[in-house]
C-alpha cells in the first residue's frame, strides 16, 4: 500500500539585494542526482529531526549560511517516489540571511550563485521549486512577512 511520509525539506534563501531580494540557487554537481539540475536547498529529514530542525541542518550543510530570520511558507509539496511507491511530502522554508551573506557550495553541488529573481526562476529545474518561489517572493517581498510574521517566522 502506497504510504505518505514527510520525508524532505526545501529550503529557499534570500538576501535584501540592490533593487529587490536576491534569491540562491545551487547546480547539483555530476556525481549525484540529477547532475547539472539546478535546485533550491533540499534535504532528507533525519530519523528523530523535526522538519524545522531538517531545514535549518541543511541550510548550513548546503551552503554554510545562517538565517537571521527563518519563515515556515506554509506551503507542503508532495512527490511520488515510485522506485519507493511512497508520496513524499515537503515542507517548505525560507532563510532571510544577511546581504552580505556569501554561500559555499557542497559536496552535491558545484555551483551557488545569488540571482535576480526571475532569473533565479528561469534557472531552477523543478516546475514546483519556480510555483514555491512565487509564494517566497509573495510573503517575503517587502523583507519580512508582513501581517503574517506572527504565524509564519520560526526563528
């Protein structure tokens, strides 16, 4: 029987930049999945983490940066893991770092670059990290998220 499990994060991060927010995206490097593909902060939740936890892990492993401020988007994705028969279910975040921030890539990427962010849309692979972004952009656009910042900040 096909099971639903919360079994990933997302992660996007964002800086205050010259005319609007800068969004991050990273190239995943040619010896993992989906070699070339460009992605957002993306992770497995470990047995006993909380997705909150998750995230915030793999935003520091993905990039080495710290949010100064750190949003739940309530939003959930969901994926079919058919080599699994599993409905994997995300959770979605974003990280509001300093503009100054300057991120490092992993050892599954070969590539961090801070974009515009309709560029940083054109450039992502998957079609549901461009639909999450609108909703960054949408809640985070005036640099926090505004009447909403009592539910959604985490941290």
């Amino acid at each position: 029987m096909t099971e639903a499990r919360v079994s990933f994060v997302d992660v996007y991060v964002v800086r205050p930049g010259a005319a609007a927010l800068d969004v991050l995206v990273l190239r995943r490097g040619p010896h993992g999945r989906s070699p070339g593909s460009w992605e957002t902060v993306h992770g497995h939740i470990e047995p006993g983490e909380t997705p909150v936890q998750a995230a915030l892990r793999e935003l520091r492993e993905e990039t080495g940066l710290e949010p100064v401020r750190f949003y739940n988007l309530s939003r959930v994705e969901a994926f079919y893991r058919h080599r699994t028969d599993e409905i994997a279910l995300i959770p979605v975040f974003a990280g509001v770092v300093d503009a100054r921030a300057e991120p490092r890539a992993s050892s599954e990427h070969d590539h961090v670059e801070w974009l515009a962010p309709a560029e940083a849309a054109r450039r992502l692979s998957w079609p549901r990290d461009r639909r999450a972004l609108e909703d960054v952009l949408s809640i985070l656009g005036s640099g926090d998220a505004g009447l909403l910042e009592d539910v959604l900040r985490v941290c």
